[in-house]
C-alpha cells in the first residue's frame, strides 16, 4: 500500500532541498507539498520537482489552513 507523504512549506526552500532527495533515496513515491503562499522562491523551485503534487495556497492560512488544503485532494484508490 502506498504511503502519502504530506509536507507542509512556507519560505522553506532550504529545508526541502535537503528533505526531497531523502525521502526519495527512502522510496516514497507520493509526495505532496502543500505551499502556503510562500513569499520566497519555493514555489518557483517546487514548480521543477516533476516527482511531486504541489499544491499552490494563493493566500497564507497558517499552519492548520494549509494542511486542510490536503482534504480537497481526491485519492481514488
């Protein structure tokens, strides 16, 4: 069974480009990013991960807004 690695970000370029490779290099395959309007170029930079679902917040709902964002994914199993 897949397992669905949720991450929230904002303004934390920085910290995904160490945590991405490593969760890749542990084999997770669905990896979501839910960005919270970060004002930083992550969103630019997360826009080139190709291995990723990205999830663009157009305004910052801090920490518990952004991670609600991920109900209204849908996952068909």
């Amino acid at each position: 069974m897949p397992i669905t690695v949720a991450i929230t970000n904002f303004n934390a370029r920085s910290h995904l480009q160490r945590l991405l490779p490593q969760l890749r290099r542990h084999g997770f395959t669905d990896i979501v990013v839910l960005d919270d309007a970060s004002t930083d170029d992550s969103q630019a930079w997360l826009k080139h991960q190709s291995d990723i679902r990205l999830v663009l917040g157009r305004t910052n709902l801090g920490p518990t807004g952004n991670r609600n964002r991920l109900l209204e994914l849908s996952y068909v199993s």
